[in-house]
C-alpha cells in the first residue's frame, strides 16, 4: 500500500493512483448501460480529486458522486451497478471499507427533546458509509455505549507523526487537519523545557487535556517525555477509542467511569484506587468541571501540572478558570487556548483573551500582593475553519509564584 495512504494523508490522482484507475475501468464496464448522451470522459474529470485513507476504510470527500453529471448517471444505474464499484474499490486497495465523509453538524438532536443544541460530543452523524459492515448505527438515546456496542463497532486506525490514534468513524469525528497541532506539541520549546525541568528535580511533570477526545493532543505530550497526562472527555466512544491507541502505542492507561448519581456529583477521587506511579495517561469518563476536586485529591500523586490543553471550538471559555485552577501553583506553566477567531480579528482577540485570563488568576491566586504578569507567548494559526475564520491556539506563559 501507498505510504501515504497509511498515514491518513489525502491523496490526489496520479498516474497509478488506485482510486483513479478503479473509477476509469468501472466507467468503461458501465458505459454500455446507460445512454450514449452520458459523457463518460466528464464524469472522470468532475470526480473529486482527493480521498483519505483511515485504515480498512477508504474514504472519499464529502461531494464525491455530487456533481451534475454523477447525479444523471446514478438516474441510469440501479444501486448494485455501484456496490460493483465499491466492491472494486476495496479489492483494489486492499481495504475492507468505503464510506463518504460529511463536515461535523454544528447542532445535534437531543434524544430526550428531540430539540436541536450545540453537538457537544462532536458525533459524526452525517458520515456515508458505503461498503462494509459499519456496525450498528448511532443509538437514540443517550445512554452510554456498553462494552457489547464496542465489540460490534467498526474501528479505524491512523498513524501520524509516529503516534497510532483508532476511532469509531461512526460515532467520533477526527480531525485530520489537527496534526500541525499534534506536530507542533512534540516539538514545543515550552513542552521540552517542563520535561527536562522534571527529570532534573526527578519528578517529571504532567499535563492536563480538558477536552480529551480520542487522545488528539494528549497523545502527542506523552509522546513527547511529559511523564503523565490527565485527561477528561464526556463522549464514551472517544475514551474507548483513547484507550485503543494508548494500547496499540504501549502506554499504561487507567480510565474512571462514575457511574449513576456520582457521575452527576462527580464522586471523591479515592474511592477509586487511582494509583498514578507507572500510568502514562489517566482518563476521567465525566465533566471537565469536576477537574479540579479530582486533581486536588490527588495532587500529592502528580508531577507538577505544567501545561493545560483546552482544544474546545469554537471557544474554549468555559474552561478558562478550571485551567488556572489546575496548573501548578508553584511553578507555573503554559495554557493551551484553543478558538475560532476572525482573522481580521486574532490580534485583538487574543489580546482580550489574556487581560481576561489575567484577570481570573489576579482574582485566583493570592501573591502576597505582587499579581503575576501573564504573557502571550505565541498565537499559531492552526487552519482554516471557515472562510475569514482561523482555528488558533493562543499560548499563555503562567510565571511561577513569586519567591
């Protein structure tokens, strides 16, 4: 298989591109089928030029099959001309699975109201699938997925930057466009200074990701020396799929599900045998605002807490002040502010964003009345969101207590 492919790199025609050449002979196998006005030459040259590969899934973009002269062939065909096609598809690529991509609905239908609200778990409800058995589809309820719903999932794999991350495509997106993030974490001056810091005073240090997902950005800490991350992510599928890639790269993981009301309450921590000597990565299955009652019943446990990932868009302000409250008092550290941001705007955005962050740790933190002065450190533009709209993450230096 084509190495990029593996990567989940997305891959453009060229000569000898599997995908290309399946969709030529499969057009040439039908063209006596339907009728002589169908221009086979324009449905080649209108289909997309892109498609990812998630292994066993081939996946193509969101307008494949969408462009005027795809829709009069499809008239033609019955479904099974193009189970042919898939069918093609897969033998060819050596894969099992083909399904088609679709943006993340910003909005989801609560099961309880069926109102529509913010998709908070991020669910990939518009994802086609096309080719192979993808398991059972979403649930309509909220309740949580069981160990059963795993096993009968379909799951998919990726590696990037040398780091394997595995999902459920059918219930959690992953963002492709995130790895310049992923990239920039492994190589961060400030991460590097905090590890190095730890293994000099022989304690090493920790991170905290709030918004924990599939392990995106917690990953890439671990990867990179951080000694343990703690992370908290509500969707069930995202920690299953956490759990998977912590596995397939060899890193000791605990997961905490409350369960019944002390989900709700978010329980004490010790009731829990949490121990965090040799865990590389520990995962709470809960709100992030229970973050720091837990951190602070096990706060004798952790390395210092030098960096604090809060990777919400398209603001991450609700997670501003239990970021503050679970760094390192003592020592400091970095926030990791991820948001969407006009780019006419990011300087002015971003310099709001410190005074109020600012602001919360002047009210936070009593320093004997000397308040720290926060810094700026970077803004890196990570992509584009929409047009005029960059996802940014906003680096902030928290200076360690005053001597």
């Amino acid at each position: 298989m084509v190495q990029t492919q593996g990567c989940g790199k997305s891959n453009r025609y060229q000569k000898g591109n599997i995908v290309s050449i399946t969709i030529s002979r499969w057009l040439k196998h039908i063209h006596g089928h339907v009728s002589s006005a169908v221009n086979v030459e324009l449905l080649y040259q209108s289909f997309p030029k892109s498609y990812t590969v998630y292994e066993p899934m081939l996946l193509l973009p969101h307008n494949a099959f969408k462009s005027p002269a795809w829709q009069e062939l499809m008239s033609y065909l019955s479904p099974e001309h193009f189970q042919t096609l898939y069918s093609d598809l897969v033998s060819n690529s050596r894969l099992t699975h083909v399904a088609i991509n679709a943006p993340i609905p910003l909005q989801s239908i609560n099961p309880r109201s069926s109102s529509s609200e913010y998709n908070v778990l991020r669910l990939p409800s518009s994802i086609q699938p096309l080719h192979g058995n993808f398991g059972p589809p979403p649930s309509s309820t909220a309740s949580p997925p069981t160990l059963m719903d795993f096993e009968s999932a379909f799951w998919v794999s990726v590696r990037q930057n040398d780091i394997i991350q595995i999902w459920a495509p059918l219930h959690t997106m992953f963002s492709r466009g995130n790895i310049s993030e992923k990239s920039r974490l492994l190589s961060l001056p400030s991460v590097a200074e905090s590890v190095q810091r730890g293994r000099e005073k022989g304690n090493g240090c920790a991170a905290v990701d709030l918004y924990g997902g599939i392990g995106y950005f917690a990953f890439s800490y671990v990867k990179a020396g951080v000694r343990l991350c703690l992370c908290w992510e509500i969707n069930g599928w995202s920690v299953e799929g956490l759990r998977r890639g912590a596995v397939a790269n060899k890193w000791s993981t605990q997961v905490v599900i409350p369960e019944g009301k002390q989900a709700k309450m978010g329980d004490e921590a010790n009731e829990y045998d949490i121990k965090c000597d040799d865990s590389r990565l520990l995962v709470f299955q809960e709100s992030n605002e229970f973050a720091t009652r837990r951190i602070q019943k096990l706060r004798e446990q952790l390395p210092p807490i030098r960096h604090v990932n809060c990777g919400l868009l398209p603001c991450s302000k609700p997670s501003w002040q239990t970021a503050l409250e679970v760094m390192d008092i003592f020592e400091g550290g970095w926030l990791h502010l991820h948001q969407n941001i006009a780019v006419k705007e990011i300087v002015e955005t971003a310099q709001d964003t410190l005074e109020k962050i600012q602001t919360i740790a002047a009210d936070m933190w009593n320093d004997g009345g000397t308040p720290r002065v926060l810094e700026l450190q970077n803004v890196e533009q990570v992509k584009t969101y929409a047009p005029g709209v960059m996802h940014c993450v906003l680096d902030i230096f928290i200076p360690p207590a005053p001597s």
